[in-house]
C-alpha cells in the first residue's frame, strides 16, 4: 500500500548509512525536552520547539522521538496542515529510524487526502508512527453518530487507534503549531487529550506568538508548560544560526515586468475571497509569453556574476524548454527538470515528460556544478536538495505560502550545511501589473512568513476602497450621498479557519470585514442576534461557502438594503466570514476604527530607517510593532507583514533616489482508487438511477459513484461497496454505512425522522420525500409515492407512500403529523389533507 511502510531497524542499523550530527543549538533543544517530558508519560503536558525555518525543526523533533519515545514502543500521531510537511516528516522519520535503540521493526503509515498515500480508513491499531494531515485527522476522528450497515454505532479506523491505547501512551507532534488554536486542530487536541490518561503534545513552530490575546490563551491552554519560558521548551535565536553560518538570509529582489494582466469577476473572487491561487489558464497564459520569458532570460544575463548557481521555478514544461534554449544560446550552461505537464488539446500524450532517471542524472550533474542554471516545474516534493544554490528565481507571483516558503528555503542553507561560498541568498521575484488589487506573497526577511495582501487594510483600504468610491461619484443610485460616505469607517477583525482545496490542504486563519458608516450598525445588531443562535452547522473548516450561502442569503434580506450595502460587491461573502467566525469562536468580532490612521505614518518610519541595512531592521521594527501604545499588530496581524511593508518602502525611496535506506513499501495494490471503468460499471448497473431517491441523470443534473461503507471507514472501491447517488442524496448519507440496494431495514427501531433538509426549488417532492423517509429506514424502504398536481387526480388530496416488504409502516405512521406539515411548510403543497402508508 503506498504510504505504508515497515522499517526493519537491525538491518538498517547494519548498514553504513552515516548518522546526521546535530548542531549545537539542537542539542540544546535535546537537554530542554529531556527536562520537560518525562518517562514514562504521565497526565498531559504540552510545549513548544521554537526554531526559525531552516533551523532544523523536524530533524530536531523526529531525532529525538526516535531515541527518546519511539524507543519506548510509545505510538507517535504527527500532524501536518499541508502535504509538503507531511511528506517532509516522513523522509526525515526514513533517515533517523536509524538512531531508534530497543526495536526490532517500526510501522509507520502516512495518511493524507493524496493518492500517493494511505487514506484514513486504512489505519491500523498496529501502526506505530502515524503522520497524518490535520485535517484529514479531524474529519477521522469524528465518529459521532456514524452507523454501520446495521444500525449501529460505528468507529472510524483513527478511532480504533486511539482507543486501543486509550490508557496507556501517546506523544502528538504538531507542525505549524502557531495555528493550533484554529477552531477544527483545538477540538481535535482538546478532545485527544481528555480521551487519552498519559499524552505529551509537542508543537514546532517559528512564530510562537499570536496577536489575539483570545487566541493566544488556547494556545498557551494547548502548550500549558515551558523551560525557557510559558509554554516554551526551547527557542533559537535566528540571528545567531545566521551568525554561525547554519542559515542565510534572504535578499529579496523584486523585478517588474511592466506586462498587465487581468482577471474576471469570478477568478478575482476566488483568489481574493476564498484564498485560491491562479487558474491554470492564467499560469499558462503567463508560461507561454514570449516577451516576458525573454525578460527572465535577459535578467539571468545581466547578473548572472551575481547570481551564481540558480535555481529557476517556472510552471510549465514548454516554459522550461523556451528558457533553457535561449540561456544555452547565450553560452549559459543550463537544463531543465519537470516530471508533469498541463494537459493541451493540440499536445500528444508524450509532451512534456522527461524520464525520472534522466531528471535525477540532471540534478547530480547540477550539484557536481555541471550546469549554473536548472529550470524546473513539480519538483518541490521529489526530495531536491541543492544546498548550495545562490540564487533563486520565481517567475510568477503567487498567493500560496506553502509554494512560496519551498521556493525560497531551497537557497537558505548556510555555508556550515553545505550551502556554498554566500554571504546571503538573492531571492529575484518577477511581478506583473494586474487591473486589480491581488494578494500575492510579497517577501520578508523574517523567517520568510509571505503575506496576504488582504490580511493588511490599510493597503486595501488605500486602493481598493477609494477606487470603489471614485467609481461611486458617477453612480446615480448615489448622486445624493456625500463621498465621505464611501471611505471606510473601520473594519472588523475577524479569526476563523478554512480549508483551501489546493491539495495542499492548509488552512487560512485570518480575515477582515470592511464597514462603512451607513452599514455598521447592521453588521452589529446581525452579530448580537448570531450569539443567540445555533450555529455549530456552520463550524466545520471544510463547509464550503455554498453550503453557508442560502443562511447568509436570509441575514442580507432580514439586516441590510442590498441595493446599498452591497455597493463594493462583498456584503454575501463578509456575512459568510462573519458566520465561520461567530460559528467557530463563539464571540463577536471586534471593531477598529479606522479614523485614527493618521497616527500609523509608515512612510515616516521608513524615513527614518532608510540608513539601516535590510538585514539589521527586524531589531528596530520590533519595539515599534510591540508598542501597547498602538494597533500594528491588529492592522497588519502578524510583525512578518508589518516588517515586510516597511522594507517595500525603504527600497521604493532606495529606487526612487536612486537518499533512501532499506524501506520496503507494500506490494499490496489500493484498492480504494475508484477508477473511471468502475464508476461506469455502478452507473450501467444501477440504470443511472439515485439508488435513495430515484432521481436519474439528465441535463442539469449528476450523479456521483458513493462508497457505501465510507474510504475513511475502511470501505474499498469494489463493485458490491459502491452505489450510485445523487449529490443531494450522498450530502445527506455523509459517513454513513447505508446500502440503499437494500430494500429491507436492518435496524432494529427507526432512526430520527431528519425534516430539516431544504430541498432546492426544482426537485420533485417525490425525490425529497423518499430520501428523507430512507434515511430513517437506513435502506431504501421506499416503493413509490404516488401524487396528483392537478385536483382531478386521485392522489390530489391524499398522497401514497408505499414502502417495501419487510419495513414496519408504524415508524412513518408515528410521524404522520410532521410530514404533513413538511409538505405543507416546506414543499408548499398546502392542499394536501392526509397521507397513506402501507
């Protein structure tokens, strides 16, 4: 099975695979985890490993579990927020197995929503390392009120595993742990550690600080002890690894390309509201411009003395091909690294693939510095180590930290780890002009923590607003309205979590809600009256807006004039983030007035900072951005972004004056891929019928293949397990066991009669009324339902629900009264006196 691995420890321990010396702050951060968790474990403690990116976070951590707690036969749950870092505990876990005394063998799974890696359904009490994404975590763990195909209670693998060492040990990493407090990883650690007896939980991070101080306390409830300080058990300085050559710092250079490019409604949407990178028509739009890539080829030329051995990141093969050519033509010894292609309807199958050998032989030849420049697309997760490497170029912007932090720390190793003869690291950035405002990573020199443009109001408020508000002048709806109007009062700081759909599966914290004087106090009394309702439907990370929408659609009609209040074209998607935070945080947002800016004078603070080296500005911002006095850190929400900002300005004055070990994978094949010739076999089979509702396919309307006992259950992608559903019916069915092939309930007493399902306007009643009836039945019980539209039909009046043999008519019969007023209420047939059931 991919993503599972049994590591035979003696036979590695044979082999003469030299063992990673650790550097003195590691050690460091060995003596203070031995103080802190204790063996054997006892009661809960948690604690944070704070080291700067490049420090060496995981090796550090996974060194240590391996002499310290996997030696102990103690299970290790990791937790990840992105695939990148799962991908990158797992090789660091392969090459420090090694060092794990008292074991024989190790079973270590990584689990993840990537085909290249186990799912969820597939763990096992056996496990012993369990990596696994956060999220993919949350959703597993969560087992509350899951049946089997019987009726009763289920539990998910990851369930299973918990519980079979419920009172005995567990030790829990979190990476990233800055976002720990996020509503769906703080349930998740919380409810770990009142269902554990003996856990220790150790999180890595670089920023170990969250402005919040509501925040903070959930971190501080999650890390409760400390050595050098509260809830710390050893932090490194950066500047000191800089100063001992283990890290470089990054010079960020910024190169415009003067090309302007521009983005639909929708695309603009998506990228700035719900925190999506650029779609592939764009990127190729980008990949296949002439003169721009005649631009990166011509800046290699003009600095390559400087530049040194570079690494190029570009998005698509013929890319990589066009700039390899043109910088060989100019006596540049240069080749390309890709493995993947976009798919192009005048491209054969074969284009755009390079062979893994050749790719591995290039990269060898590029350490032994055969070439100075590679060119390469899809390679961040291949296991690419070029420590040495000066200069890094990215050839177009992007909105994705994750992308970004792995583009840049393929430069930072320090001249101590193999990192070449470099006093620092040029990090050469191209950018484009775009028709609108886009929140693309800018860098920093602060542990390279990129931004969100969107996260910084003040920059949005500046452009953006005044924008919509000059616009505003020559709109006659508004011809009344002074333009003060149109200037923002303040904006509301908002906490929540998201899951982008990426694949990357990082979730994004942090957002703000802009509000005008003419509709504050709507937001407002909105607010009050969501603190008195239920909102848990709406706390889940992974809820797309959509399903939030038609709530949101009732709080715009029941608060705000549309006509207004909407005039920026943002008033449904603030309700929704207004709805993700009250829904996950259970407290109001809160307002900052935006009346007092003119006391954060930013260009005066450049002013006085211009004479500085770039790399010396972090110890005189600090004291700036942490005064009590003063908002920065609710402006901009982090120092990266405050810092970052800062050194835009000082250079625009500047300008402006101016290897594997003997793992064996399983040879067992995944049988949870569901492939397109099964999903057309259960489509034939079922007659391309909803096996609940009884809806079929036609214009308009799909049908999706379902796993009647779920992937993250253990189910398996074979014909007898898979049924074809509506999108209606499998939103219902969620991780429920049913097989709605099965025309007899197996349960012993009916479930919960679930009337709260709004069908959409074009359904017919027959389909919602069988599916709502099934679920209660937990098979498809429903035979027909016969009604007339017209009043000389028979069934006009009174309508037949005919169930199937073998399925009690008194469970119904006992909700008779309900369903009536269902039909009545909800499905707006108020003419219907009476129900049949037989």
């Amino acid at each position: 099975m991919s993503g599972y691995y049994e590591v035979n420890i003696k036979e590695l321990q044979k082999s003469n695979t030299k063992v990673r010396e650790p550097f003195e702050h590691q050690k460091m951060a060995f003596r203070n985890m031995n103080k802190l968790f204790t063996f054997p474990i006892s009661g809960y403690k948690g604690s944070l490993l704070v080291l700067p990116t490049g420090g060496g976070k995981t090796f550090t951590s996974v060194n240590w579990i391996c002499q310290n707690v996997v030696s102990r036969n103690i299970k290790v749950l990791w937790l990840a927020p992105s695939l990148y870092l799962l991908e990158q505990a797992e090789k660091t876990f392969k090459e420090e197995l090694i060092c794990t005394p008292n074991r024989d063998f190790v079973n270590m799974r990584i689990v993840s929503s990537s085909s290249s890696h186990c799912n969820s359904g597939s763990i096992k009490p056996s496990d012993d390392i369990l990596i696994c994404t956060t999220q993919s975590a949350i959703k597993a763990y969560n087992s509350d009120g899951l049946l089997d195909s019987n009726g009763n209670l289920a539990k998910t693998p990851f369930k299973k595993f918990i519980d079979s060492f419920r009172d005995n040990e567990l030790f829990i990493v979190v990476d990233e742990a800055h976002h720990a407090p996020a509503y769906g990883c703080r349930n998740l650690l919380l409810e770990l550690r009142n269902d554990i007896k003996n856990l220790y939980i150790l999180g890595l991070t670089a920023t170990p600080v969250h402005n919040d101080e509501r925040i903070s306390g959930w971190l501080w409830k999650i890390f409760n002890e400390g050595i050098e300080r509260e809830g710390i058990c050893y932090e490194a300085d950066k500047t000191l690894l800089e100063s001992q050559n283990i890290l470089t710092p990054p010079k960020f250079i910024e190169k415009n390309t003067n090309m302007e490019f521009e983005v639909d409604d929708k695309v603009y949407k998506n990228i700035t509201l719900k925190h999506k990178d650029l779609p592939e028509n764009i990127i190729d739009e980008l990949a296949s411009k002439q003169g721009r890539n005649d631009l990166i080829v011509s800046d290699y030329l003009n600095n390559k003395d400087e530049y040194g051995k570079t690494l190029i990141f570009a998005d698509r093969w013929f890319q990589c091909e066009y700039l390899v050519n043109a910088l060989n033509k100019n006596g540049v010894k240069a080749n390309c690294v890709y493995s993947k292609i976009a798919k192009k309807s005048n491209e054969n199958d074969s284009a755009g693939r390079r062979n893994n050998k050749d790719n591995e032989e290039i990269l060898k030849d590029f350490r032994n510095n055969k070439y100075d420049v590679i060119v390469n697309v899809k390679m961040l997760t291949e296991g690419v180590d070029v420590p040495d490497v000066k200069t890094i170029m990215v050839t177009r912007q992007t909105t994705s930290p994750i992308l970004f932090t792995q583009m840049v720390g393929r430069a930072l190793r320090g001249k101590l780890v193999g990192g070449g003869d470099k006093d620092y690291a040029n990090i050469v950035l191209f950018t484009d002009k775009w028709t609108r405002l886009m929140p693309f990573i800018k860098g920093g020199t602060e542990d390279i923590k990129p931004i969100r443009i969107q996260r910084n109001p003040l920059e949005y408020i500046s452009i953006k607003m005044v924008q919509l508000a000059c616009d505003d002048i020559e709109f006659k709806k508004y011809s009344d309205v002074d333009f003060i109007e149109f200037i923002p009062l303040g904006w509301f700081s908002l906490e929540y979590s998201i899951i982008q759909d990426d694949g990357l599966e990082e979730a994004v914290t942090f957002d703000r809600v802009i509000v005008y004087n003419f509709n504050k106090d709507k937001y407002e009394e909105m607010m009050d009256d969501l603190l008195k309702t239920d909102l848990s439907e709406y706390s889940d990370e992974d809820i797309p807006d959509e399903e939030i929408l038609t709530f949101a659609q009732q709080l715009k009609e029941k608060y705000f004039n549309y006509d207004l209040d909407n005039f920026d074209d943002c008033l449904e998607d603030n309700i929704i983030k207004i709805i993700r935070h009250i829904a996950q945080n259970e407290y109001k947002p809160e307002f900052f007035d935006f009346l007092e800016r003119n006391y954060y004078d930013l260009d005066k603070i450049a002013d006085d900072l211009m004479t500085l080296p770039i790399n010396k500005l972090g110890q005189s911002l600090r004291p700036i951005y942490y005064d009590q006095s003063k908002m920065w850190d609710k402006i901009f929400g982090n120092f990266d972004a405050f810092q970052s900002m800062v050194i835009n300005l000082i250079l625009q004055k500047n300008r402006a004056s101016e290897d594997s070990n003997s793992y064996t994978p399983s040879s067992s094949t995944d049988d949870t891929v569901l492939t397109d010739e099964l999903r057309i076999q259960v489509f034939e089979r079922d007659n391309y019928t909803c096996k609940c509702c009884g809806k079929k396919t036609k214009r308009g309307r799909s049908l999706t293949v379902d796993h009647i006992r779920p992937i993250s259950m253990g189910g398996k992608s074979v014909l007898s397990n898979l049924q074809t559903l509506c999108s209606e019916c499998n939103t219902m069915k969620d991780r429920q066991e049913i097989d709605f092939k099965i025309t007899s309930s197996p349960l012993t007493e009916p479930k919960p009669l679930n009337l709260s399902i709004r069908p959409s306007q074009t359904e017919d009643p027959k389909n919602i009324l069988k599916r709502i009836i099934n679920d209660m039945y937990h098979c498809c019980a429903v035979c027909n339902i016969k009604y007339h539209k017209r009043k000389s039909g028979e069934f006009y009046y009174k309508w037949l629900i005919k169930l199937y043999d073998g399925n009690n008519p008194a469970w119904l019969e006992n909700h008779k009264d309900e369903i009536l007023d269902y039909i009545h209420n909800v499905l707006h047939e108020e003419h219907v006196t009476d129900i049949i059931i037989k």
